[in-house]
C-alpha cells in the first residue's frame, strides 16, 4: 500500500469517527447548558454547569427519572435473560438436531423480526388491563420477548454452527450422558456466542420506545425512553432541553462502555450468519 | 435430559410470577391509606403541598405523587387509560379542565359530596367553576386557574406610539408592531396551543366551538362555519401572514414565544402568567437583565372587534377523585386542604400558577409578587372555556389538524372542512 | 430493529439417514421440539395472538372510554381507512422516508464498509468502535439529538450553516414538511447505516480475492473491478440489508414521534395507529390501521423474496 493510499484511508477513517461521534458530542454539549444558555446558537455551553445532571439525578426530575432507570436495567435484563435462556435450547436444537419444524422455527423467527410493534401494542394493552399486567415488570418482559427472542434464536444458531461437536460425541464415548457432555464441553464452549447474543438482545430491549409509552403510565415500569418525554421545565410552559440532554446522556453511557469493551464481539454477532456464509 | 430443562423453565417462569406478585402487592403495607395524586409537571409546588396535606391529616391518610407528561393531551391518555382498567390506585388527579366532561360522562369521577361542593365553590371566580362543571353538576374541585394575558414592552408600546392602558384589537397590535419593527409572540404550533388561540378568537368574536352541546357525537352542533368563526380564521391567517408573527411561529409553542419576547425579537406576547415567574427567576440567575424584566407591561387579552370585550384564554387546573378509589371520602377530604386558601396562594407564589379564589389575588404579599394579580383576576372573569365535551380531544385535534399551519388558514374554506372533518370523525366515518 | 441474517439449517454430520425412522431419529425429534418448542411458543404467544385479537378488534366501532356503545360493524371500519385522505398521505410519507433512508444508507454504507474493509490495522478498532456508537444508541435519543441540532431555539444549525443560501437564523426545519422529512431522515441515517454497513462489510469479505486478483491482471479499473467483481459476488449480502432496513424504515416511528408529532404531514403509518388506539382509544379504527399496516410489511417482505429473488437460504450458507 502507497503512502499516499495509507493516508487517504486515515482521512476515511477520521471522517467516519467523526460522523459517528458528532451527535453524541453535541448532545453531552447540550447537556452542560443551563437552561438560559440553551438558546445561546452554540455548539459549547458559554459555562459549563452541572445544574441539568443534579436536576435529574438529585433535584425535582429525580422521582422521575431514577426509578426510570432502574425499570429501564431491571426490565431489559430480565428480558434479555428470558430470551438466552429461551433461545439457548432452540438454538441447540437447529445447529445440533435433525428434526422436522426447523425450517418453521427460524421462518417463524423472521416473521416476527419484521412485525410492527405497534400492531400488537393495542391488544397487549387490553390484554394486559384485564389480568392486571398493565403498568408492570412483566408487562413490558413479555413483549420485549418478541424483540429480543428472534435476534437471539438467529444469532445463537449462528454461534453454535461454529462450535466443534465432536467433542461432546468424544465426552460421550469417555463414558459421559449426553447432558453431562453438553454442559461440560458445549456450554464452555457456546459461552462466548451466548453472551454477544445477550449483548445485542439487551440493546434491542434497551432501545424500545412503543411498548414503553403504551404499556406504563407510572414510575412503576416506565422505562427511561418513555421517561424522556415527561420532564419539564420551571412550569409546565418551559421546556425541559437540558434536562431531557442529561437524561439521554445517562442512558448513552452503559451503551458506550458496552460498545467499547465488546466491539469485536458485536461485530461478529451482527455479521455471523453473512461471514461466515 | 427433559428434567433440568422443565425445572429451568419452571424457574423462569417462576420468576415472572413471582415479579407480577410483588408489582401488585408493593402498595399493601400497613399503616394510614395512601392516597396516591396523579400531578401534571410543575416546578415541585404539588409535591410541597401534598407533603403539607399528609402533615395536617394527621395520620389519617397520605399523600404519595405521580408525575403525568408534559402535554395535557398525554396526561389524558395516561389517566383515561388506567381508568379504563378500573384503576383503584388513582384518588386524585389534576385534570385539564377541557378534559373533565369526558371524565364525568365516562364515570370515571367519583361524585363530589355536597357539603365538600359548597365549600370549595365559595369565593371561587366563576370560569373555574364553570371549567369544573359538567351537564350542571360539579364534577371536580376547582384548584388553580389560568388565563392569558397580553404582554407588552413599554419601549415597544413606546416606539409604536400606542396607549396600552386602552383595549386594543388583533389588527392595532399588528399595526403597531410594523411601526415599532418588531414582531408579537403567539403559539402557532400544532399543539394543545393551537387550540387555546383560536377558541379564544372565535369567542371574542361572540361566537363559539360548539354552538349546540349533545352527549350524542352526531347530535354537536358545530359553530365555525358561522360569520364569528369565519372572522376568527380571518384574524388567525392576517396575523400568521402579517410578517409581524416572528421566525419559526408554526412551530412556536409558549416557551418559544418567551424565548422572544426575552430576547426581544417580539413586543408583545399573548401568554400565560408563568412568563413573570420565570423572568424573575431568570434575574436571579444572572442570565436575564433586571430592566429588560422592568420594561414589562401587562393588560388583558386583545380582541377581535374593537367593540367586543375579549374573551381570554381559560386553563389551570381542577382536581378529580377517581371514581375507582378505595377512599373516595378521604380523598375528597384531601382535596379541601390542597386547595385551601392558604395553599393557593403558596402555590401561586412560588409556582406562579393564579389562584382560583378571587381573595387569594388581593392579597398583599401577593401583589407585592405578582403586580398583575388584578389583571388576572379581570382576564379570569372575562375568560372563555374550551368546548365542553366529552369528545373534546376529537374536536380539539381536528381544529389542530385544519388551522394548521396557521399561515394557510382561509377565511369561509377552513370553518367548513373543519365543520366536516369534525363531524364526519365523530360518527366514525373518518380518521384523526 | 437490529437483525442478523439466518444461520445455517444444515444438518449436523451425524444425523441420522433419512428414511429410516429409527428410534433415534424419533427421539432427536421430539428433543427438537422439546428444546425449541418453549421459544417457539413465545414468539407465537407474544405475536400471533395479538395480531389475531387486532383483526377481531378492527372488526368492532368501539372506542375504550365509551365501552356501552361498543358493536359489530363488520369491515366497515377498514372502509373507513382506506378511503381516507390521511391514510394514503401517511402510506405516502412512510414511502417517502423508506426509499431516501435505505437508499441514502446502502450508497454510505458501502463506502463505510470499504473504509473498514481496507482500513490500516492500528485504526480499525477505533473505526470499529464509532460505527457502533450510532447502532446501539436508543433511537429517542438519537432522535432529540437531532431534533435539537435542528431546533430554532436550541439549535446550532443554523448559525453554523448560515453561509447556505435559504439558511438563515430563523430557518424553522420544522415548519415546513420538505424540511421536516429532511431532518428525520438524516437522524434515521445516522442511526441505522452502521448496521448497513456491518451486513455489507460482512459481504465485502465473500468476494474471493482470486477474482479481484484475476481482474487486476487482466487490466480492469478500479471501477470495473467494483461492478463487475465485488457489487455481483456480494448480491446476497446487499438484498438482505436491503430487505431488513426497508421493513426497518417502514415501521418509523420513535424519530416522527420526538421530533414533529406528524405535524406537517409527516406522520407515518406507525404513527397514525398509535394516535387512533393510544391516543385517541379508538380500538376499533386503530386496529383496522395496525392490521393494514401489518398486512402492508408481509407485502413489501413478500414482494422482496419473491421479486428480488432475496435467497435467505444462501445468505445462510446453504449452497
């Protein structure tokens, strides 16, 4: 490669992180204006002020938003758990077992990939009004199954095509059952695969919007993207830039530490199916 | 191989149980009732007073609050849908007033005693018991009343060489800020706001939403279509077009219009009372100029004719005791002591929400806080409510959908396709 | 949301023969369904279930707080949707949106992914890194960003482009629909042309380098190698971004939502049967919306696998 290519491909480079990571600056900006110096038609606060972070962390936003926060990390685990745990079994199934219904399993999978989240939230909210599931944990659980569980049965099937099962048939003939060879060799083994599937399902979890406005209505589940949209200024008139910045910037951090830490597994996780075709 | 799965299985689903379990229970605790006030945003006032209520209830019952959305069409969502669901955890709820006929005709209200009716009533200025009644029942208890007023900057007034101490119209204001090169703060956003601007206009042309009120969609009779809503359009559209409405006026909401007049791109602003609170505070912080602050001006909401007193915007707030609760009697008992006198005026002062009892603007630290206290109390007399309905949101939303932009509002075109699209919604045969 | 392509159904190496239904392949089969079935279950649980309670809905005029009036109206309610106005302007707007979005995104996701591809070793991690960034960020968040970028009052746009000819300190991106489609379609590119991206650098690496090598000798160009060599050997690879970031863009919602709540005739399909249901509770009309609206995904994912000729199978590495 020329010297001249090489530098061509850092300027690329340079742009695209860039491009990435403008909007997330000018957000973290945004959120150090105090309220009068939001209009101020800078990128930078004239001062930088803690004031919007204490407001949601500390100050009157605080009811609203820490609960928020931990509907938001409590919901999106469990159902981010639910759907490994779930789509472990399937997914050993289709990498590992010849069996009708396999074809089935994965097209449903698709199918539900593509639904619209807002076709199902009306009756969800009648369903779950009627039995008492409305503006609870599980209420939001269930339905964030149906995002977290096709993208973990894909991705897993995916992991464990790759994984060498020879192995367990060799645990077998060393005299092992069949579910002490799948839990001493296999699942060492799918480990890696399950848990950038959990990563990716949590993100899918983490960013719902629909079934979060539709299905809560107190701190009881709201989760925090449904929360964003009811802070509010010094009266109902004001509007709440700054501490609407803060809060999405709180939101933004455990995205950022994921991303950062397990950059490479996401990748893989993202492109599995495709690269290794 | 089948056991460990089951039992995992069985565990998990365990889990989710167990989850529902403690989300229903989590409000079962011993000790007095929890009456749990469902509150829009404000700058923490409710909260303060819901803290000094549990105080003075002396352990007979707590008041524990939950914050609603910002928008008061979101607040009715939320609520509607609990109530729907037979929701008991809602005692008290701050309601919009436009909102409170849906509420009443739905059963969503638990009935107000008549004792606990003649007493939140007495002194109350009339537009909020008017907000706070329903088919000639008092369904909720007045709390805080709401008006807009029409600010001025004297320099402006000044320029323009107009006596703001006289009525002025839509038309003289337009006028004289071309004279003073400035522009006039309004919310042309297809919001809530919307709605507030053009029923004040239509009522201070002596006209009105809905001629004819029914509790049977098909039966409304609809007033735009008449020579007062057409006047209303022809205001809306000569101020949207008049060059004189400010950059960005179609999507202006109340804060955008006192971001301009702070910053004094706009002379005059049509907006509610909050404005002077939030000046003072922005003095205190150091981010707004005391004389900017000292060349404020107030008076009443201008008019459409020259010879017709305006009618005023009307909002605020009434409280509602949901018709679910387990404690509709301590509930309504809770409701007297947020709105006593006393509470008001705190509120007022530190919130800058006007009091729905007339003494409460008389009174002296009061005035020293809010000069404009009078005006209030004269705008809130004057004041025209929104349609009454229980389909108000529909009427409300259709009028947001066909006077917006306000800019293409076409006097004698738009009053008719509202007056069609409205009906035609109400009966089912159209969406919104 | 987020999809990854399928993975592979091949059968394991020691299944048992087909044909011959032994004993054990009977239990390999009822294993399979015993280890599958609960997701299986769920999917169904969580979405056919639903989607089959909306079509008996949609059936209905029923509006939740007025349950007494609640009756039977047969299909009129889908009447009602398809002869209005704002229905076909809604469909109208989603179009729009879907074909800038994905079209936009697949031009700049190609390039990104050429950058990754042949990027140096020290900055691909770094590169790697940012890509992600925009990916994993919730939506609404992404969605205020944007929209207070944008906005008259908080916004630094328009001080910053004032240089523009019709960019000016009172330019109100929102006020307007041409403008307001803009600004909601750049936030959804930002958002979702890493994931583009991803899927086709994940393609860029089937392109046998043997080919490229064999074109290199035989004199092609730069641009003839990339459509005659690269774009045809990574076909499979672009119809399945293709297909995924259409029915993606096709549901928009969260960006409309934060950003101009449909004003300006920039609702979307999502949009409208959110407001008909959630905020109008009108169940019966909303769901005869939410039915259509699903009908129109099975549509459009239909017409790709069959029109494209999209091979998920290939794209699973069934050859």
């Amino acid at each position: 490669m020329s010297a001249k290519e090489r530098n061509w491909w850092i300027v690329a480079g340079i742009v695209i992180v860039l491009y990435a990571l403008f909007p997330i600056a000018w957000i973290v900006s945004l959120s150090f204006k105090a309220p009068a110096d939001v209009a101020n038609g800078q990128f930078l606060p004239s001062v930088f002020t803690w004031q919007n972070y204490s407001q949601i962390l500390t100050g009157d936003a605080a009811s609203l938003f820490l609960p928020a926060l931990r509907n938001s990390f409590g919901i999106c685990l469990i159902a981010t758990f639910l759907a490994c745990i779930l789509s472990m079994f399937a997914a050993y199934a289709i990498a590992r077992l010849d069996f009708r219904g396999k074809k089935l399993i994965l097209s449903t999978a698709l199918a539900v990939a593509i639904f619209p989240v807002i076709s199902i939230v009306t009756p969800l909210f009648n369903l779950w009004r009627l039995i008492g599931l409305y503006d609870t944990w599980p209420g939001l659980i269930i339905p964030y199954l149906s995002l977290t569980l096709p993208l973990s049965i894909w991705t897993m099937s995916a992991f464990f095509r790759e994984i060498p099962w020879e192995m367990e048939q060799a645990a077998q003939v060393d005299g092992a059952t069949s579910w002490q060879a799948f839990r001493k060799v296999i699942v060492p083994l799918a480990a890696p695969g399950v848990f950038t599937t959990a990563i990716l399902a949590f993100f899918l979890a983490w960013n719902d919007f629909v079934y979060g406005i539709s299905l809560t209505s107190t701190s009881a589940a709201r989760p925090v993207p449904a929360a964003l949209g009811l802070f509010s200024g010094a009266s109902q008139f004001e509007d709440p830039t700054g501490a609407t910045a803060a809060a999405a910037v709180v939101v933004t951090i455990p995205v950022i530490i994921l991303v950062l830490i397990f950059q490479r597994r996401i990748v893989s996780g993202l492109t599995n199916g495709a690269v290794k075709g | 191989m089948r056991r460990p799965w089951r039992s995992r299985l069985a565990a998990a689903a365990l889990a989710v149980v167990a989850m529902g379990g403690l989300a229903a229970c989590g409000s079962g605790a011993a000790g007095p009732p929890v009456l749990t006030w469902y509150i829009n945003p404000d700058d923490g006032g409710q909260a303060t007073i819901a803290q000094k209520c549990t105080q003075a209830a002396g352990g007979r019952y707590t008041i524990a609050t939950s914050t609603l959305p910002r928008e008061s069409s979101e607040q009715r969502q939320q609520l509607v849908r609990r109530l729907a669901a037979n929701d008991s955890s809602i005692d008290i709820m701050s309601l919009d007033p436009p909102y409170i006929p849906e509420y009443a005709q739905a059963g969503f209200l638990a009935p107000i005693p008549p004792d606990v009716a003649a007493r939140v009533t007495q002194g109350t200025v009339q537009s909020a018991i008017d907000g706070a009644t329903w088919d000639g029942k008092l369904v909720t208890v007045p709390f805080w009343a709401n008006t807009q007023l029409l600010w001025y900057k004297k320099s402006a007034a000044a320029a323009a060489g107009i006596d703001m101490s006289q009525p002025v119209t839509w038309d003289q204001l337009i006028q004289a800020a071309g004279k003073a090169n400035t522009n006039i703060a309004a919310q042309g956003r297809r919001a809530e706001s919307l709605t507030v601007w053009f029923n004040a206009l239509i009522a201070s042309a002596g006209g009105a939403v809905i001629a004819q009120n029914s509790t049977d969609p098909t039966q409304i009779k609809l007033g735009l279509d008449t020579p007062q809503g057409d006047r209303a359009a022809e205001v809306m559209s000569t101020f949207a077009n008049s060059g004189r409405e400010g950059a960005a006026f179609s999507t202006a909401g109340e804060d955008e219009s006192v971001a301009a007049f702070e910053a004094g791109t706009a002379g005059w602003m049509v907006n509610w009372p909050f404005v002077w609170s939030k000046a003072k505070s922005g003095v205190e912080g150091g981010t707004l100029q005391q004389s900017v602050v000292d060349d404020y001006g107030w008076t009443l909401y201008p008019r459409v004719d020259a010879d017709k007193p305006a009618a005023p915007p009307y909002g605020g707030i009434n409280l509602g005791v949901g018709a679910f609760s387990a404690h509709p009697d301590l509930a309504y008992e809770a409701t007297e002591c947020i709105t006593s006198t006393q509470n008001q005026k705190e509120y007022f002062l530190t919130n800058g929400n006007p009091a729905s009892r007339s003494s409460v603007f008389s009174d002296p630290e009061v005035l020293a806080d809010f000069p404009m206290a009078p005006t209030i109390e004269q705008s809130l007399q004057l004041a025209a409510p929104r349609p009454q309905t229980p389909y108000y949101s529909e009427v409300s939303g259709s009028i947001q959908r066909e006077y917006h932009p306000p800019g293409s509002v076409t006097p004698g075109v738009t009053g008719k396709n509202a007056t069609e699209l409205i009906d035609a919604v109400l009966s089912g045969r159209q969406l919104l | 949301m987020t999809t990854t392509v399928p993975p592979a159904t091949t059968a394991p190496a020691h299944a048992a023969p087909r044909g011959g239904a032994t004993d054990r392949a009977k239990a390999e089969q009822k294993l399979g369904w015993y280890l599958a079935g609960p997701a299986f279950v769920v999917m169904l649980l969580v979405t056919a279930y639903p989607i089959g309670q909306a079509v008996y809905q949609s059936l209905f005029a029923y509006r939740l707080t007025d349950p007494e009036n609640r009756r039977f109206v047969g299909l009129s309610n889908y009447g009602v949707v398809l002869s209005d106005a704002i229905w076909w302007q809604s469909i109208a707007t989603t179009v729009l949106i879907t074909v800038i979005t994905v079209a936009v995104e697949l031009v700049l996701g190609f390039l990104l992914a050429m950058v990754m591809a042949n990027a140096l070793k020290s900055i691909r991690p770094v590169v790697r890194a940012a890509i992600l960034l925009p990916y994993a960020i919730i939506t609404v968040v992404s969605a205020f960003a944007w929209q207070f970028a944008f906005d008259l009052n908080s916004g630094f746009v328009n001080s910053w482009f004032s240089w523009i000819p019709g960019i000016t300190a009172d330019t109100d991106w929102f006020g307007s629909f041409g403008s307001s489609i803009l600004v909601i379609c750049l936030a959804e590119i930002w958002k979702t042309t890493p994931f583009i991206s991803l899927l086709l650098l994940a393609g860029l690496a089937q392109v046998p380098d043997v080919l490229q090598e064999a074109a290199k000798v035989d004199g092609a160009t730069w641009w003839q190698r990339m459509f005659k060599v690269t774009i045809p050997n990574m076909k499979a690879a672009i119809m399945v971004a293709l297909l995924f970031r259409t029915l993606d863009a096709f549901r928009v919602f969260d960006s409309i939502f934060v950003m101009t709540a449909g004003a300006n005739g920039t609702e979307s399909v999502s949009f409208l049967a959110y407001r008909q249901t959630i905020a109008r509770l009108e169940v019966g009309l909303g769901s005869a919306v939410s039915v259509l609206l699903f009908i129109a995904v099975v549509l459009i994912a239909f017409g790709f696998i069959k029109g494209f000729k999209v091979d998920l199978s290939q794209a699973r590495g069934e050859k």
